[in-house]
C-alpha cells in the first residue's frame, strides 16, 4: 500500500511543478509519511524527499546527478545508494520512484546519467561505452563517499538493464562496496545478441552490422559517429528492434530522450559479459531476473547468482523486461529491493541525527 501511494503521490508531484498536491497543508513528518489534510479530513501521505542538482568529474568530464535526501529522521552518517540506468538511458527515465521510496526508507541517494548521455558533457554525444561507463560509476561510488551525512562503510548500488550487470563489475573492482541490487540484469551480452538474432531477419541483420562497421570506419579516421535508433519497432533498423521493446522503452522515458546511439554498441555489447566475474563480488547481491525477459538473457542471472554463491538472492518474475517498470511488477520488485537495501545498509551505529 506504502509502495503505490508513494509511486501515486510521485506522479501528481511531478506533473504539478513540485507544489503540493491537491492543495494539502503539510504536517510533520511520522514515520516516513507526512500527515495532512484535505476537506477537513486527516490523511497519510509518504514524505517526497528533497532534491538537489549535483556533479562529479569521472576522467575530467562532467556527469551531472540528482542527490536525494533522506525524507524521515535516520542516524547520521546514513547509507547511500547510487544508481543509473540501462542501455541508453538517463536519470530521468522513471528512476525516480525508486529513489523516492528509497529515501523515504532513510537512504541518502544519487541518480546520474553517463557521460556522453542526458545532462552530462562529454563528446561525442550518445556514445555508450560499457568501459567508460564502469568507470563513472566508480566516479560516483568515490563522490557518494565524500558527501555530508553518507557513511563511506555503506554505499549501495543499484542498476538495471545494462547497470544492472555493471553495478557486479563495479563490485567485483570496489571492496568497499555493501552491497548490489541489479533488476532485469544484462549480465551476458552474448546471451542478449543471441536473443536479437531470433529477431533479426537476414537482412536486417546485414544492416545491422553494416551500420556499425560504417561507424568504426568513421570513428578510426575521427569523423563524427553514425547513429542508429537504440530502439525501434520489429524490421526497423535499430539496437532494439521490437514492437515489445519499442512500446516499453517509450512508456518510460522522458519526452527529451533522444532516441539515437553510435552504432558500433552492436559490436561492443556481445562481447561485454558480467556474469564471467561474477565471482569477484565478495558483498551482498540481490538479483531480479525477468523469466520472459525478450531483451536479456534470465539463464545468466541465474548464473551470476550462483558464482556470487550464498551472498546472493535471486528472484525471478514471471514477466518482459519494461513490465518491471510499472504497476504491481514495481510495487514487488521495489519492496524487494527496499527489504534488501534494509537488511544489509542499516546499522544501529550512528551518533549524529538529521535535524
């Protein structure tokens, strides 16, 4: 219930220019919930969590990220979870009810977008590199650490898609991180390519692959990139070329998103493979695997669990990769992620408390 008021209370936030809904006069905050009123009649609310603008530098270039607050009273220092998103996406792609159910639980939190990507720098734009992108991440693990009020000792992160298997890689590199969450997880980017020539017609995949070697071409004699559509319908030339992904990735992506990636991720991605290191993760995992999951492959989150070994639970639903994203697949696979974040960030050991 908790869970859908917040995701309920999120969408009228946002769509009312971050005033208050319905007019209602806040209270103080019990429990993670604000108390208020409506035609004289007392009601719970969830607490939206204050928000702020923020950047780090990852090897000189400028990632741009959002910092939310705890919206409840929690010991400080207090943990922090960072997160990002998948093939392609931004900061804006609806991850922000996770974070706001997040930092309703007490976790300080921060979303940024690659470089490259949304609102941050970095040329030449729309360029996804899984290499490059690991290493923002570490950027932003090292920036988490350095804000006031996070403890160090208890940086989270979560991911999904594409993040989902570079939050084990960034694990695997980081001892220091607590623990992972990684929903609808490309771990094994042979599986995936394996998943899209089942779709693939013959000559789409010609145009495919002509595509990418054309912006290799460009790329070694330092001309501009040549962009493909990252997702399209089924037999349109595109990364994702899927009704079903078509459908799903625009039921979640802001109205700014530019629909366009250098093309030679076509090349790049099957040979990116997560689940090959999964053993170095020495912390807590939380996996979410999709079981009809048309984008990426189910059979290697199973696997990654199972290298992780005992320090990883994994959870499968009967449901596509976007469904995650939405309705009763959200509300179960945030409050499984919440638990999650719970049990292995939140600690006793505090002396300073949030005013």
């Amino acid at each position: 219930m908790f869970l859908k008021e917040l995701r309920g209370r999120w969408r009228l936030h946002n769509l009312s220019f971050h005033r208050s809904p319905m007019n209602l006069s806040q209270g103080t905050h019990v429990g993670g919930v604000s108390v208020a009123t409506t035609n004289g009649k007392e009601m719970l609310t969830p607490a939206l969590a204050q928000r702020r603008d923020a950047s780090f530098l990852s090897e000189g270039v400028t990632c741009r990220a959002f910092i939310y607050e705890p919206s409840v009273v929690v010991p400080r220092p207090a943990a922090c979870i960072v997160m990002a998103h998948g093939l392609g996406g931004t900061r804006s792609a609806s991850l922000e009810p996770y974070a706001q159910l997040f930092a309703a639980a007490g976790f300080y939190v921060v979303v940024f977008d690659y470089r490259n990507l949304g609102a941050s720098d970095g040329e030449p734009r729309q360029l996804i590199s899984p290499k490059r992108q690991l290493k923002d991440w570490q950027s932003a693990i090292d920036f988490a650490r350095g804000l006031p009020g996070v403890d160090a000792q208890r940086i989270g992160l979560w991911g999904t898609s594409l993040s989902g298997g570079h939050v084990v890689m960034a694990a695997g590199r980081d001892s220091g991180v607590a623990a992972i969450a990684a929903q609808c997880p490309m771990l094994d980017g042979k599986g995936s390519a394996r998943l899209a020539l089942k779709r693939a017609s013959l000559h789409g995949l010609f145009r495919g692959v002509a595509a990418g070697l054309t912006d290799l071409i460009r790329s070694a004699i330092g001309k501009s990139p040549h962009y493909v559509p990252l997702v399209a319908p089924q037999g349109k030339l595109a990364v994702m070329s899927s009704d079903k992904a078509y459908a799903g990735c625009l039921s979640i992506v802001p109205a700014d998103w530019v629909n366009k990636v250098a093309a030679r991720i076509i090349f790049t991605l099957p040979r990116y493979r997560p689940v090959l290191h999964a053993d170095r993760v020495k912390c807590p995992a939380l996996l979410i695997a999709c079981a009809d999951d048309t984008m990426v492959s189910a059979k290697a989150a199973a696997e990654t669990a199972a290298r992780i070994g005992e320090r990883a639970r994994l959870v499968v639903l009967p449901i596509d990769h976007f469904d995650i994203y939405h309705g009763h697949w959200f509300d179960r696979a945030s409050a499984e992620q919440l638990a999650f974040f719970r049990s292995t960030l939140v600690t006793r050991q505090a002396s300073v408390r949030a005013s």
